[in-house]
C-alpha cells in the first residue's frame, strides 16, 4: 500500500510542479483576483456524494455530483446578495449550506449589519429550507450557529441562537436602537431542529450571557458556558438532575472556547491559555473535578482544533507558530492523515472530509507557493483522483519563493515574518511591498496567499511581519499588542522594513506599505508616522480615526459589555491623547506619500466613513489621496468582481510609485 501511495505521490509531485515556466509579466490580476473556481469540498457520509463551492465570473453555486462518475446531480444558485460561507452535510441527503446578507438591524433601527442563516438542500428534490428562520414567538432572530450536525435524532441538527423571547422583549429591543442585548428579553437559546421543514424546537434556554453550549450525541446539553464581563468572570455548567451546575470558573478575564465532549463522554474539551503564557487545550471534568493539560510542556498555541467528523471528538490540534504543525490526540486520525500525506510529499496536506467507513477522504494540497488543489483519495483502490484546481488560471505560472524568517526590533524582541520574493529575481535592491495582517490578534498561515502571490509575480518582495499583537507566538506576544496601535505594534512593523533595508533585500527609495482591516490602519499609521520610511500607502477597508472606530463599536453592539470592553483593551479609551494622535486621521499633515484608499460600502466591521474621513482631511491638506468606493462589497473582499478591482487598482498604484 505504501508503494502505491508512494506512486501516487509522485504524480502529485508533477501535478503541483508544472510551474516550471517562467511567470510573464502580463499574467491577469483576475488570475488572482477570482475567487478559488472550487472551494470547500465536502464527502456525503456514505462516500458517495461531493459537494463544493463553484465560481465561474461574477456567479456563484453550490455543485452536488457523484464521486466516481462526477455527473451533477444538483446545482444550487447562490443570489447575488448572499455570500456563500461553508458546507457541510447534515445526512446522505442534506447538505447544509451557510451564507450570509449585509441589512439593517431589527426594526431598521440599528446601523448594518451582517447576518447569517443555514439552508438545508434537500438533494433528491433540490429544493431548500432556511432553517430556524421563523419559529412561533421566535419570528426573528440575529442568527444561528450550528452546534452539532449530527444526532441520533434523524434529519435533525442542533443550533443556537441569541434571539428575544416575547414580544414584549422586541418592543424593549426597538426603543435601544442599538444591539439586542442591551434588551433583558434577548436570551441564548438553543434548537433542536428539522432539516425537513425547517422548524425548530427549544431544547435549553439561557440569559444574555450564555456564550456556548455542548450537546452529546443524542442531541441533548450537557455543557454550557457563560460570560460575565462586568466581573470578569467566566463558567463552565453542566448539566444534571438538579439543574445547570457550574464546575469550572475563571475571574482572571479570560475565556475559553468549547470544542465537544471527550471521546469518553466525561469531559468538555476547550482551548484556553494555561500558567505558562500558551493557549493550550484543556479537558473540563463534567462531575467538577477539575481541568488536565493535554498538551503539556507543548510550548505552542493551539490555533484550531480538529474534531473527528461524526463522533465530534477532538481528535488533534493546530499548534501555531511561524510554521504551524498538527499535534495527534487520536491515533487512528493520525494514521489516516500520515497516509494520504505521503502520497503529497511535495505539499502542505489537509484531509478534511471523510466517509463514515473511513474509506474516502477528500484532501486538500497546497503551500505557499501552489494554490490548492483538491483530491478524492479512495484507500480501496489507493487512488488519489483530482477533483479540481482552486485557481486553474495560475498554472504554468512560477510563483514567489517563500522563507521564513525572524529579525530584531529595537527592544531585541525576535519577530517571526514571511518574506516573498519576487520569481527570477535576486534577493538585492528590490522594490518591496510590507503587508500587514488584519486583526490585530491573528497571524499569517503557511498557506497559499493570493494578493502577496499577485504582488511577488509584479515583481515586489513582499514582507509579512508577525508583529507583537500577533496570536499563535504566546500570551505575552499576544496581550504585548494591546493598547499598542500606532505603537509598539507599528514599531515591529517598522523594524522589519529596516531590516530587510539593511539585508540589502529591500531598496530604501522603493518601499510601499499595504494593508487591509487593521492593515489599513498600519498601511496609514506608516506614512503619517514614519513619513520618510515609505513611497507610498494603500489602506483597503482600513482604520483612520481610532476613537471613532471605538464609538461605531459601541453603538453597533449597543450595551454589550464584552465588546466593547475587548475594544476598549484593544484600542484604549477614546479619550485618551495617546488613542487621539495615534490616528492617522489626526496626522494627515505629517504624510508625504500617495495614498490609496479601497473601502467596501457594505462593511460593518469597518465602517466606509474611516476612509472617507481620512481622505478628506488628505485633500483638505492638499496630499495626493484616491478613494475608490468597492460598491456591494463586505470587510472580507468576499466578491471576485471587487477582488480583480482591488488588485488592479494597486498594481497602477505601485507601478506609479515604485517603478
């Protein structure tokens, strides 16, 4: 068996090498632009069916067909106002599918809004059902989160809301105005509900602080947690005869998340962070004994955890740091993954999906430097079969070499990055492009990335810092970025660019920095606050004006007192001077350089006044500044119309500025 997977790995290898020619200087920015042609691949349980995510122009659909054949069997269109988010498979004969729609909040009152809801595709019939949509007093809810897929119910799931629960409740809700929580009538609840007919039956009940719940396979809670920011205090229930009964609790204000039970059934296993500074994964006894390590001495963060498709165990972990690796909980599942991996030794693997049997499992092959490719591995016949190519418009195309790499900022603190280099090109006297994530608390992954790709192929080395604030290095190097925008944050941004100057990799007169979210706002901060550092600037659906940002906060969770006190940690007060001048907005005069300035009108994370704001306090100076309005466009960039604009926008922008 291992030949045969050794064979197949060797037409993996020359299916992922066919970049042997060289990149062309005119190869489109839609090659980059579109969204992958086919994403999220999911198994039936019974191995028979496939399931993906297709894009072909501007028009999105979901594709159900046979797995041996590959004759479709359903096609369902994705209308122009929804965004199609995940896949999954509720039985053989239901696929559920999530999307989300940008409107005003209940009662129009409230600013935009970004809502989710399930649709159960029933594929014999094709019809759908959104699920938990409507439901007696329940006539509206924010939305719903899938808690368990699966029950020895059939044709049932398990979701939860954060809805109200009279209408007495709706009425108190109107007259905030503001987020439903403020409201003592919104509660968290929790459904059993019919993928058939879409209705749903209440099975718990919380209050306004309930934040997850566990279910076993039945159905049925045994867990749940809630969030009590005023004291800081965080609590784990189980459930018993006598009721909801806490057994484990927190007032340090921090929190963890659930991920299921235990494959024993005796404990709830969530990730959180540990004594020694990492975010490890912790198992919660269920008669309150206490929570074990299962992860000591890993010196790592958990960044994700794997849950075994149909028991919904957790069956491995994601540790993060610059290159992230798998850690096993569970033998078979590491057999299995090590298996498919070395049919693929010349790509990063993710095995995903699988059949009920074990006998199926759909792979997804990709690195930095290859775009994904998904495949149907079969072990009774030990053959890897290519179900399609993420974005077939880049074969043939050499793409960026990637290193890891750590340098020193100014307080000797090491700080890992990505740099990019440009294909057939030495690593000297390069113009360079900085590419600051979003976030703050997230980080780079070693996967395919297509805008620092489309920028490598233009011909800019490309930086990505993991800068102090970033998550998968470590509490310390996470809270170190707290109430550091502007600041210690910029600093490592700063201190990378420097360094790659004095690497003799970048040339200093040949320098952009470009960003997107919280990267807008480092992009900005840059040219107002290191004015000689940078050539230019572009901000796509970016942070200006800090205490703005902070009161948008507030009145788009309305009294919801976690977030805004994450904010209010994150950023500061909005009253404070430092929070003040730390917003480019504020020192529009110090920038030099060009700006550019991309912002989607559909955003609500980032509202599209930061932007306009900014650029008109830049033409108010008299500053060269662009703002173009990506129109039916979310904070994700979630269109592939408005993607190919972005990155052809930029790529004028650079070429201007860098040439």
């Amino acid at each position: 068996m291992i030949r045969s997977l050794l064979r197949t790995g060797v037409v993996a290898a020359a299916l992922l090498g066919v970049c042997a020619q060289a990149a062309a200087p005119t190869v489109p920015a839609a090659a980059f632009a579109v969204l992958p042609q086919i994403s999220d691949v999911q198994l039936s349980p019974d191995g028979r069916l496939l399931a993906w995510r297709e894009q072909a122009g501007l028009d999105v659909q979901v594709v159900v067909c046979d797995a041996s054949s590959r004759a479709r069997r359903q096609t369902l269109p994705i209308e122009s106002m929804m965004t199609l988010r995940s896949l999954l498979w509720a039985d053989d004969s239901t696929l559920l599918v999530s999307v989300s729609e940008v409107k005003a909040g209940p009662e129009g009152v409230t600013p935009l809004y970004t809502y989710f809801r399930t649709l159960a595709l029933d594929v014999a019939t094709g019809r759908t059902r959104v699920l938990l949509m409507s439901d007696g007093a329940r006539a509206w809810v924010t939305g719903s989160t899938l808690i368990a897929w699966k029950t020895a119910v059939p044709h049932t799931v398990v979701m939860a809301t954060f809805d109200y629960s009279s209408d007495a409740a709706r009425s108190e809700a109107s007259s905030y105005g503001t987020d439903p929580r403020a409201a003592s009538g919104w509660v968290g609840a929790l459904f059993q509900v019919d993928t058939r007919t879409g209705k749903g039956k209440l099975i718990d009940e919380g209050d306004r602080y309930s934040d997850q719940w566990v279910v076993n396979a039945d159905g049925a809670p045994v867990a749940r947690s809630e969030w009590h920011p005023a004291k800081s205090q965080y609590v784990i229930e189980a459930r018993t005869r006598a009721g909801w009964q806490p057994i484990f609790e927190r007032d340090d204000g921090e929190r963890l998340s659930l991920y299921g039970l235990g494959s024993d059934g005796k404990s709830v296993i969530a990730a959180g962070p540990d004594g020694e500074g990492w975010m490890t994964l912790w198992a919660v006894a269920l008669d309150g004994s206490g929570a074990k390590d299962l992860l000591p001495g890993a010196s790592a963060d958990v960044v994700d955890v794997i849950a075994d498709r149909f028991s919904a165990a957790p069956v491995g972990v994601d540790l993060g740091g610059i290159g992230s690796r798998i850690h096993w909980l569970d033998p078979a599942a590491e057999a299995r993954y090590d298996a498919v991996a070395r049919a693929f030794p010349a790509g990063s693997v993710d095995v995903y999906s699988r059949s009920q049997d074990g006998s199926r499992v759909v792979a997804e092959v990709d690195d930095r430097t290859h775009p994904p490719v998904f495949y149907l591995y079969d072990f009774n016949t030990q053959r890897a079969d290519v179900i399609g190519e993420a974005y077939p418009g880049l074969d043939h195309v050499t793409l960026g070499a990637v290193r890891s790499i750590t340098y020193a900022a100014r307080d000797g603190t090491v700080i890992p990055a990505y740099l990019t280099l440009p294909p057939g090109r030495a690593p000297k006297d390069l113009p360079m492009v900085v590419l600051p994530h979003g976030g703050p608390e997230s980080h780079d992954i070693p996967d395919f990335d297509w805008l620092a790709q489309f920028l490598a192929v233009r011909g800019y080395a490309v930086l990505q810092p993991e800068f102090r604030g970033s998550t998968g290095f470590g509490e310390a190097f996470r809270l170190a970025g707290r109430a550091q925008w502007g600041g210690r944050m910029q600093d490592d941004v700063t201190d990378g660019v420097k360094a790659m100057i004095r690497q003799g990799i970048a040339d200093r007169r040949r320098i952009c920095i470009v960003g997107a979210s919280y990267g807008g706002y480092a992009a900005l901060a840059g040219a107002a606050f290191t004015p000689d550092l940078y050539a230019c600037a572009v901000s796509i659906n970016g942070v200006s004006d800090l205490p703005a940002l902070l009161r948008y906060e507030k009145a788009h969770s309305g009294s919801r007192p976690d977030t805004v006190i994450y904010w209010k940690e994150e950023i500061g007060s909005p009253f404070d001077s430092k929070v003040i001048d730390r917003s480019p907005v504020n020192a529009a005069a110090a920038i030099d350089a060009p700006v550019l300035l991309l912002h989607a009108v559909d955003d609500t994370i980032v509202p599209i006044a930061q932007s306009q704001e900014m650029a008109s306090a830049l033409a108010a100076l008299g500053k060269s500044v662009s703002l173009v309005k990506l129109e039916g466009e979310d904070h994700w960039l979630s269109n592939a119309a408005t993607r190919r604009e972005v990155l052809e926008d930029t790529d004028r922008f650079l070429r201007r500025y860098l040439q």
